[in-house]
C-alpha cells in the first residue's frame, strides 16, 4: 500500500473522530464559543508545531502581497461563517414560531 493512501485514510479517520467527538462534546455550548476555543487550541499547536520545525524565522519572508491574500481569505471565512450561523438562527426562530 502506498505511503499516501496510509496517510488519506489517517486523515479521514481522525476526520471522524473530529465530528464524533465535537458532537458528543459540545452539546451543551455555544456553537460561536466552541469553534473560538477549537481556534485558540489550534492556534496555539500550530505555534509549537513551527517553532519546532524551526519555522517562525521564516515569516520576514512573506511578502506583503501574499500576506494580504492571506488575511483576506481569513475575512471572507470569517464572514461565510457569520453569515451562515446567522441564517441558522433565523431559521430556528422560524421553526420554532
């Protein structure tokens, strides 16, 4: 088997166990604060991850183009999912009536 396939079902597994588990976990929360903690947690292993890779020198090397793409995808993300929690909400409401 090759190498790759090893890691696509990796990948898919540990897939699963992300929505189990963010299922299981996270019934009694608010869906905004969950994702806000997954972010810091996954924020925070990124860091270790590049500072152990010897990766954190190579940020002067970003240029301000590609860092300005960068933070403009981060927005839209960022909006996509407001504006679909929004509509969530609504639509609950809605329900709900």
């Amino acid at each position: 088997m090759p190498i790759w396939m090893i890691y696509a079902l990796l990948s898919a597994a540990f897939a699963a166990l992300v929505a189990i588990f963010g299922k299981i976990g996270i019934q009694n929360i608010d869906s905004t604060l969950a994702t806000t903690v997954r972010a810091l947690v996954m924020a925070g292993f990124l860091v270790v991850v590049a500072l152990s890779l010897g990766k954190l020198p190579l940020l002067n090397t970003i240029h301000s183009k590609t860092l300005l793409f960068i933070i403009t995808i981060d927005f839209f993300i960022n909006k996509c999912y407001k504006y679909r929690h929004k509509n969530y909400s609504d639509f609950k409401l809605w329900v709900q009536s």
